[in-house]
C-alpha cells in the first residue's frame, strides 16, 4: 500500500476508471456481437443494430478507448459483413 497522498489518490481514480472502462468495453463488445449475429442470421433488424455498434465504436473512441484506426477497421468489417448478407 502505498504512503503517499497523492499516490492513494491516483490509486482511488484508478480503481473508478477501471471500472467505467469496463462497464464501457462490455457494453462496445454486447453491441458488436449482436450486430454480427444479427447479420449472419439475417435477421431483419440487422442494419440498425450494425448503426447501433459503430455509434458505440465512435463513442469508444472519444472516450480513448478504442484507437482510431482500430475503430475504422472494426466499423469497416461491420459494414462489409452487413453488404455481403
């Protein structure tokens, strides 16, 4: 553990981010994975829930979760799954 102040604090905020980024990647990962299954099943509702996943992967993005690049091939793979169903 460790003695000094600023250091507890940094630990603090840690542990609070920590948990917000996870709560952030699970949600990011539900909406891509249902996306995926939609389309592949060729469901009806498969165009609103890609939309849904790749405003989620923006949001990850402004949030510095997601890199940028990663971001645009994760969208990408989206789209191109959603035009080959």
């Amino acid at each position: 553990m460790a003695n000094i102040r600023s250091q507890k604090k940094r630990n603090r905020q840690t542990v609070v981010r920590n948990t917000r980024n996870r709560a952030a990647r699970s949600e990011l990962r539900t909406r891509i994975n249902a996306a995926t299954s939609a389309t592949a099943a060729g469901d009806d509702n498969a165009a609103e829930l890609t939309r849904s996943a790749q405003q989620a992967i923006d949001t990850a993005v402004t949030k510095g979760l997601l890199k940028k690049n990663t971001a645009a091939r994760r969208k990408s793979a989206l789209a191109k799954a959603l035009n080959n169903a």
